[in-house]
C-alpha cells in the first residue's frame, strides 16, 4: 500500500512547492521589478499619507470636489472589502426610484450622463465621463470662488482617451481630479 501512496505524495509535496510557493514568488518579484507601482496598488500619497488608489473610486461629499458616481460596494458604497453591483437591472423599478430620488436630490431637472446616477459593475469605478464631469463644473467652482473656464481647463486635463485610441470611452479619474484641486486651488 505504501508503494503507492508515496509517488502521490512525493507529487503533491512537489506541486505544493512549486504552485504554492515558488511560482507566486517568483510572479510577485516579476511585477515589483517590472510594475513596482501597479504591483503595489497604485496607491497616491499627498503628505506622507496615504490619499486612496488610482484603481479604486471614493465618495466625496462636499460641494468643494468632484463627485464619483453612486457605488453599490457595501452598505455605505465604495467599500473594497464588498466589491460588487447592485443586480438591478433596466427593468428594475427599484432601481428606477433610487435613480429618480438621486437625481432629485441632486436638484438635476434635464438629462443627465447615466454614470452621474448609476453604479458600475464593481461599485468602485475611479472614473466618471467627461460629460458627468463636466455638469459639475459649475458646483465646484462656484464652491471654491474659482472660474469655470479654470475649472474646465483642468477636467479637459485629467480627460484620458481610449485606450489604444480605440478600446474603452474617454474617462476622467476623479481622485487624480479632486486631488490636482487641491493643489492648484488650495485655500478656494
């Protein structure tokens, strides 16, 4: 019995190394040299701290900054610990109310970009479109006493393209956004 249960575990003591240990090694030293930044989640720091990921989208409340779109990633949005949808579909009216609630809230009366309303896939999208972007020129800058041609000037700035000039929809990441504010606006 003992001749044929050693091979076995001669091989999984082997593919445990090796699936276990080496190939995650060596994957990992791969990326830190190769994509030190990606590899470490491409975290921003502003003053020693850290001000969130380049990856990973958060609120902001305050009139004084650009607002991400709504996350359904845990109970109170934008938790990456809970990276998910809220599974309403088109058809879901409760979906319909709580886009109509925000939109009210919001004291919006036309058409907006779908994104100002609706939460991605994940719950943690960075990005919002230029056009939501854009509507909120008029807050932010109002807020902050700047102009919005400054304002416009600088959503045009951190408006990325296509990727590969043909892959995705032009983007625009809100915390490189909020924090690129506080840098040329700092005391507004």
């Amino acid at each position: 019995m003992w001749k044929q249960m050693i091979p076995g575990l001669r091989m999984m003591i082997l593919l445990t190394v090796l699936t276990g240990l080496v190939y995650p090694s060596l994957v990992t030293a791969i990326c830190q040299a190769v994509f030190p930044k990606q590899a470490n989640g491409s975290l921003l720091m502003r003053n020693g701290k850290v001000a969130g990921s380049a990856l990973l989208g958060q609120t902001f409340q305050s009139a004084r900054y650009f607002h991400s779109r709504p996350s359904a990633a845990g109970a109170g949005g934008y938790d990456a610990s809970s990276s998910s949808g809220s599974n309403l579909g088109p058809a879901s009216r409760k979906l319909a109310e709580r886009v109509q609630a925000d939109k009210q809230a919001a004291g919006l009366t036309n058409a907006v970009p779908s994104d100002m309303l609706t939460a991605s896939g994940s719950g943690l999208d960075p990005h919002v479109s230029p056009a939501n972007a854009r509507l909120q020129i008029a807050r932010v800058s109002s807020a902050r006493g700047v102009s919005e041609s400054g304002m416009r000037r600088l959503v045009d700035q951190f408006t990325q393209g296509r990727e590969f000039g043909l892959l995705g929809e032009p983007r625009v990441n809100v915390l490189l956004l909020n924090l690129a504010l506080d840098e040329q606006y700092p005391n507004q």
